[in-house]
C-alpha cells in the first residue's frame, strides 16, 4: 500500500508534449509508473512517446480510464488546466510549476470545494511510490521502498532526508512534497491522516519551514488522531524576520512563524524534532527504535 | 513587489478612495511648487521609502508655510533614514510627498491580508488607528474585527457593516466606509495584492462635515503575477531594492545577504535554509541565502559564485546541491569555471548529492583545483565553520 499513487494509478501528463513533460513522463515510466497518454489542446490525435495525445483532459480520462494527472503546465495557465483536470474527474493532480499567481490558488480552492480531488503542489518536486509510481521531478534512485511516509513542502530538503534515511537503511512508503508556496492544494493534516490509514505506513516524517500556521496545527492534529510515531523538522531556525526566504510562502512575519517556535509546539505535543537538518535520519531511527518498530 | 505609499494612494484614488491632494516632488524647489499648487495653509510633507515607522524616524513633518515644505523637503531627501523596519543601515530618501494637512477627529485601521489558515483574503479592522497592529493584536484582541472573504461571492456590504460597526464608523460615515472597503477589495483583487493596509484610514473635519480619509496606504503585489500587471510593475523602484538582490534574480537567483562570513550556494529554498541553519548549529554564520534554482547551468554556477564573493566578508563559500532538475556534473562544470574565470581565492567546500553525484565528484576529483569536498550537509557545515575559525 502507499499514498494517493501506487502501481494501479493510470497517469497523463497535461502538457504532454513540452520538453519537461516528455523528459519527466520517460523517467516515470523507467521506474514502472504506469503512463497511459497525455494531453496537449491542438495535438489531439497524434501519438507522443508512442502513448496517445488527447485535446482536452475529459477526451483522455474516457478513453484510459486515466485518474492522476502530472500538471506540467506554464504558470499562468496552470490553475486553468488543474480545473480542467478536476472537471474531467481526476482523483490526484499534481502541479509541479513554481509561479503561480497565489488569486488563482484562491479561486482553485474555492471551485474545488465539494469536488472530491487532491491536488498536490503547487511549487512542489511532486509524489512518488518507489518501485510503483513517480509523478514528478524528483531523483527517483534515491527513494528505496520501506514504512516511513515522508511530507515536505521543500523539494531538496526532501531528497536530504530521504537519502538521511537510505543511508540507514530506512525506506519509504510514498513520499509527498506539497509545496512552498502560501496557498497550497494538500495541507500537512490531509497528508497525515492518508499515512494514518495507510497500512503500511508506519511511521511519519513531516518537514516544513517557516512561515504560517501549518505544521504546527498538523502537530496539534497528530496528537488527537494519530497511532504512527511523527518526526518533525522545521527549517530556518537562522532566517531573519520579514524576509522572503526562496519560497513564496517561506517567510517569518510573526513570533509563531519561526523554526524554533514551530519546533517546541511540536515537541510539548510529544513528536520527535529533528532540531539538526543532518540528524533527520538518525530522530528517525530513534524514535523507531524506542516505539519497537522494525526498520524495513 | 513593494510600493511607495503616494503611489498607492495614486492607486486608491483611480478606484474612487478619497486620499488628500497631494504631490510628489524630488527636491526642494519641486516641493514648493507642489504645496502652492495644493494650496492651503498647512502641509504634510513625507519620506517616500518603503518601510514603515517613518513618523518616529523624522520622516513626516507638518509645517505651514512654503519656506519650511522646501526646508522639510530639503532635509528629507538624500538623508538616510533608519525606521525599526529599514534595519540599521536604513533606506535613502529619493523623494517626498506633499499633501494638504488634513484636521484628523479619529483615526482607525484597515487591512487586508491572506489569510494561510482559509486560503482566502481576510479583511481586518480596528479601532486603533495609526498604532502598530501586531501590537493592538497581542495586547487588546478584543479590538480587532476580521471577516473572511469568499472569492466567488466578493466583499459584501453587509460583511462592512460588520466591520464599520464594530470599530465605532457609525451613522453617516458608515455609507462611507462601506465604499472604501469595497474600493480597496476590488483594487487589490484586480492588481493581485497580497497585502493592502490602511493606517491610518482617518474621520477628518471638512467643509461638508465629517469625511472618511485614507491618510497612509501601504500596498505589496505577487511577483507571481506581476506579468498580467503592467501598470503595478511600471511602478517598482529599484532604488528600494538591494541591488545585489536584483542582480541575482536577473539571472534566475534567489540571494539575500546575510551578516556572517560563510557564503552559500544551494539549490532549492529549503535545503538552502537548512544549510544556514546548519552553519549556525556548528557556531558559524552565513553571508547569505542563495538558491540557484533547477537548471542550475555552468554560468549560473559562475554567476551564483560571483555575486556571494561580491560580498568583502565571505571568507569560504559553502556549496550544497542535491540535484533532482539538477545535475552533479554541471554543477561540477559551472564550478571549475567559476574558479578560472574568477580566480576564486577563498576555500569552496562542495557537497554533491543525487543525480549524476559520481559523475560531479569526478570531474571536480580530476580538475586539480583545490576543492574541500563533502560526503553530507552536516560534515560540509563542520568543515566550512573550521575554514573561518582557522
């Protein structure tokens, strides 16, 4: 089991035929990803990477069956394609762009509400089930199959503690990075609660960073309603205030928005933090170790 | 993206927002002229830079009469001025703001932010205008309205209401305050703000009675948009900006500068914060943040390598990449032609990781340049902090 992807996920690539998708959609499908076509509106009927191109999303779901969709779609027309995708009647979006005008993440969110979907990014490496499905720009090799469920909102702070925890032989179950930017499709709680119920799962890292509420009202909800142990790091304990720190959504402009603040609401909620970005493998054996769960 | 605030009340006033006459003038002469166009007999003349706290710093004099606007405007302009919100080194002044003084009865708050927990735009209000609002809001909650807004239906009337009634706008001038809120909404919503904030938005005594006023407006837009906004981009002043800062995002970087003397280059914003984060957990300090981004090409390399050493304090450069976009050999490429092209003399410590990493390692192995490498983040922060404590 995993997470949102795994090796029954019929996948499209919306902007199939650009050159990000194309190099993308190979690696996924050298990993075993199950890629069924694609979607370029003007390119309909043509075959790209020998898989069909469809003009429009609902024309690519009733011919594949297709229920993920890799965004790959410039900023400003990527909100557009994620309605389109939603419409169509995907279950998982995932929109790796970084740049989207945050008021189209506002009406995005406001046209999902009782349409059952997950978006995951924007501004985000993507999801990946190792040996299962890829949907992203991750490195695929560094992600080992286990029963760790990893949530990030940076992409390279991901692949640091993935390879933290391969180094220990510690491998995951899906790994799911939903974003840097302020308004995002996935919060850390809806991510939590799939790796809850996952089976398989069986314990949780969570990494975020400054700025906003998120982790911190995860953590609280961790308390309440999970069973698996949470591991949590925050970044940018040495960020200065009022500054916007790479991501768009990465920026102290309260007391509760640092990393440290973050990091001690998490650990009086009873988690184990990472205090150290190099010592998150090793809090993850830790806190394995002391909760008697095997390493897989 | 930041603007001036006579530039927002420019802003305000093209969506019908009632702001003070005013003018903005680049030296003494100018201002002058400014105020005797304005006409009246009391002036306002104010600092145009971007921080706030300029009150307090000397930046907005009252006067009244023509010799001391030149006087006021005169001292203002190519002082530094230093508010708890420019730092220590303080900003510039390159310009002021004339406007007609205005006799202020009361003075309350309006903004407008995103609000991360709804993901929508949450409107606030407050009694106690021209006073800090995260101060009002740690100390006297109870006096800080806000009313969430859904961006399918829009502010509506009666959510202003709410708001005018709870800060004490009532009577004639809640009409009034309906439209202002309103006017501000919609501008902000057209020009893809993030933030707006009104303080203070003031009752001021007139001739036709009691008017609602906006006496300080300060506005920030979303780079992200700034595309589909071309009058909001024509308005940026570079001058505001670190030039460094700017140089770097011309070349798809992200840097700030910092106070320490490690410099960094990373990719990606998180395992950039968390490289600084980890040079502080070994007892150093960063010069800067700097994400070069997916894609990072040998002349970005070069570009990142040379903006960090621009820095005189930079005493060793921290490299860190976790190629995923990425590749380790370019990266590897981008670096040795830093160092020829540069002639770098300070220590790199390089760290590779993900795709490519053997071929990366190999090509800087084979360079014959002095490169401090590193297997991990944490032995690449050890090593960098020893270089500077040398």
């Amino acid at each position: 089991m995993s997470v949102f992807v795994n090796k029954h996920s019929k996948v499209i690539f919306q902007g199939f035929t650009g050159e990000h998708a194309t190099f993308h959609a190979q690696d996924a499908m050298s990993i075993g990803t199950n890629v069924v076509g694609g979607v370029t509106p003007g390119k309909g009927g043509t075959t790209h990477l020998g898989l069909p191109v469809f003009d429009t999303v609902a024309e690519a779901v009733a011919a594949t069956g297709a229920d993920v969709s890799a965004v790959f779609v410039p900023p400003p027309f990527n909100v557009d394609a994620l309605m389109e995708a939603i419409d169509a009647g995907i279950k998982v979006a995932i929109t790796i762009a970084d740049g989207i005008p945050i008021y189209d993440m506002i009406r995005l969110q406001r046209y999902r509400i009782g349409k059952d979907a997950i978006i995951i990014g924007p501004n985000t490496p993507g999801i990946i089930t190792p040996g299962e499905c890829k949907v992203g720009i991750m490195p695929s090799h560094i992600y080992k199959k286990g029963n760790i469920g990893i949530v990030s909102r940076s992409g390279t702070l991901n692949y640091e503690a993935t390879e933290q925890m391969a180094d220990l032989g510690l491998g995951i179950t899906t790994s799911v990075g939903i974003g840097g930017d302020p308004v995002n499709g996935t919060d850390f709680v809806t991510v939590l609660r799939a790796f809850e119920e996952d089976p398989e799962t069986e314990v949780v890292v969570m990494i975020g960073e400054i700025g906003g509420p998120q982790e911190v009202a995860a953590a609280r909800w961790a308390k309440e309603n999970m069973s698996k142990p949470l591991i949590g790091f925050v970044a940018g304990v040495a960020a200065p205030p009022g500054r916007r720190m790479g991501h768009a959504g990465a920026i102290i402009s309260s007391e509760a928005d640092t990393a440290s603040a973050k990091m001690d609401a998490m650990e009086k909620l009873g988690h184990f933090v990472a205090r150290n970005p190099a010592h998150i493998g090793e809090t993850v054996l830790r806190a394995m170790k002391e909760r008697g769960i095997a390493v897989k | 993206m930041n603007i001036h605030e006579y530039q927002a009340k420019e802003l305000l006033q093209t969506y019908g927002v009632p702001v003070p006459i005013g003018s903005v003038a680049f030296n003494a002469t100018q201002a002058g002229q400014a105020a005797e166009e304005i006409g009246g007999s009391r002036w306002v003349v104010k600092a145009q830079i971007h921080a706030g706290g300029r009150g307090k710093a000397g930046g907005v004099k009252v006067v009244d009469n023509l010799d001391d606007v030149r006087k006021a405007a005169d001292t203002m302009i190519g002082t530094r001025l230093v508010t708890h919100q420019t730092g220590p080194e303080g900003s510039v002044v390159q310009r002021v703001w004339i406007e007609q003084a205005s006799s202020i009865q009361k003075e309350f708050y309006l903004g407008f932010v995103i609000d991360r927990g709804t993901q929508r735009i949450t409107l606030i209000g407050s009694s106690e205008g021209g006073m800090d609002i995260e101060e009002v809001a740690n100390k006297t909650p109870e006096k800080i309205i806000t009313e969430v807004i859904d961006p399918a239906i829009g502010l509506r009337d009666f959510q202003c209401r709410k708001v005018a009634t709870a800060i004490g706008l009532k009577g004639k001038l809640m009409p009034q305050a309906v439209k202002v809120m309103k006017a501000i909404y919609r501008c902000m919503r057209d020009k893809d703000a993030l933030q707006a904030e009104i303080n203070p938005l003031a009752v001021v005594g007139s001739n036709d009675g009691e008017k609602l006023m906006v006496l300080d407006a300060k506005f920030n837009f979303d780079d992200n948009a700034l595309y589909r906004q071309k009058t909001i981009t024509e308005m940026r002043d570079l001058a505001e900006e670190d030039p460094k800062e700017v140089e770097a995002s011309g070349h798809g970087l992200n840097y700030i500068a910092l106070d320490g003397n490690i410099g960094c280059i990373v990719n990606g914003a998180g395992l950039a914060m968390a490289s600084l984060d980890a040079i502080t957990l070994h007892g150093g300090q960063p010069a800067n943040f700097l994400d070069v981004g997916g894609g990072a090409s040998p002349e970005k390399v070069t570009n990142a390598c040379r903006i960090v050493l621009e820095d005189p304090n930079v005493k060793c450069i921290l490299v860190n990449i976790f190629a995923g976009i990425n590749r380790c050999d370019w990266i590897a490429k981008g670096l040795i032609q830093a160092c020829e092209s540069l002639k770098i003399q300070v220590p790199l410590i390089v760290r590779l990781a993900g795709t490519n990493v053997d071929e990366g390692r190999k090509i800087l192995a084979e360079s014959g340049l002095a490169f401090i490498t590193a297997e991990n983040l944490d032995a690449a922060a050890a090593k960098a902090v020893a270089i500077v404590k040398e």
